[in-house]
C-alpha cells in the first residue's frame, strides 16, 4: 500500500498569516495521463470531511481561493493564505492513484 | 442538493453484525459509485471499497475483505455496508462517500455512523 506522511503533526497560526502542510507519498502519484492523483481534504471539527483539492493542485468547488496545492511527484504542499477561524480542523492528504486508497494520519490546524 | 443520510448509532455485540445505511438525494444515484471509509483515532481514515451503484459491482480494500459487504438498493437510492463478525476493533465511524465517476472523488460525504463493539 501507499504510505502517505504528513507534517507537521498540528500547526498554530495566527489569523491573517499564512500555513503550509506537507504531504509525502512513498510511491509516485503521477499517472501516465499527467495527472498526479493527490488529494486534500479538511475536517473540521465535529463534521464529516469536505475535499479541498483534487488532483493536486485543483480548487473544489466552493473552496475559497486562500487553498492552494502544489507539489511534484511524490512530494505536496497544501498552502493556505491568510488563515481564518473557520480554517480549524483537521487537515488531510489522500492517494487516490491506487487501490487501497490511502490517506495521511492528519496536520491538526489551531488558531493562536 | 446532494445529500447522503446515514442511519444512526449502532452499539453491537462482539461476534454479531450490523448493517449501516446511506440514503442519496439530489442526483441521479446510479450515476455515481459510493465507497465507505472508516475512521477510528488511531488509524485515522481507512478505505473501505466502493460499490458501482448501476451494477451492484464491487472493490474492496483487501484488509476488509470478509469483514465489510457492500449492497445497494436502487430502488430507494440507498448503499449499505454490512459489518460481520464484530471485534471492538471495528468501533468507529464510518463514512460513506460519492464517489466515481467524475474527478471530484469523495466531494459528497454522508455525516458519519458511529459504530461501537462492547460486551
């Protein structure tokens, strides 16, 4: 299976200021077509989670445009710009190349 | 709108079953697969399968091979997950997702359904 590991374990941020979580795949998620098949989805707390990003670098509908994703082969970066309250919760990057998809252990996001 | 709409809390014995359900509104149900993912603190999020809600087809994660069945009811646009033989290590909530085709995976989730195995 792949493994995906992220970092930090939690980060503090003070609103207004920018976060960035990282996200490692121990096999590439870069498909043939040219697609890299990571994707970034946010729990916040209490509630199910809601996708962010797919295809590592594609906004969800309805997601403000302060997310972005970036990141290269095996390597990702999910970059969230002037951090608001409602940004709390837990954060996660996902595979979904292969079967079994898999998903990080999560980057729990904290305003100061 | 879509909408998934999970049954509710579930509290099982070890060694029985349970069956959750998950209700989809607002889009044309066989148009789109469901899969289930099952969260727990420790392991965080696990993928379970999915099931093609048109054919009734199925993928599964080989770790829940035996333990999870997926089902659907078209009828009343509805996919179950059948959990056998019940260990405490099966406590947990469990998620189902909209899912195939579309490149926006998982963008729909239903709110969750708590499972806990005690004696």
């Amino acid at each position: 299976d792949i493994v995906m590991t992220q970092a930090p374990l939690s980060v503090s941020v003070t609103p207004g200021e920018s976060a960035s979580i990282s996200c490692r795949s121990s096999k590439s998620l870069l498909h043939s077509n040219g697609i890299t098949y990571v994707y970034w989805y946010l729990q916040k707390p209490g509630k199910s989670p809601q996708l962010l990003i797919y295809r590592m670098s594609n906004l969800a509908s309805g997601v403000p445009d302060r997310f972005s994703g970036s990141g290269s082969e095996t390597d990702f970066t999910l970059k969230i710009s002037r951090v608001e309250a409602e940004d709390v919760g837990i954060y996660y990057c996902g595979q979904l190349l292969e079967n079994p998809l898999t998903f990080g252990s999560g980057t729990k996001l904290e305003i100061k | 709108q879509v909408q998934l709409q999970q049954s509710g809390a579930e509290l099982a014995k070890p060694g029985s079953s349970v069956k959750i359900s998950c209700k989809a509104s607002g889009y044309t149900f066989t148009s789109y697969y469901i899969s289930w993912i099952k969260q727990t603190t420790g392991q965080g999020l696990e993928y379970i399968g999915y099931i093609n809600t048109g054919s009734g087809g199925t993928n599964y994660n080989e770790k829940f091979k035996g333990k999870a069945t997926l089902t659907v009811d078209k009828s009343s646009s509805t996919a179950f997950m059948q959990l056998s033989s019940l260990t405490p290590d099966d406590s947990a909530v469990y998620y189902c997702a909209r899912d195939y085709p579309g490149i926006t995976r998982f963008a729909y989730w239903g709110q969750g359904t708590l499972v806990t195995v005690s004696s």
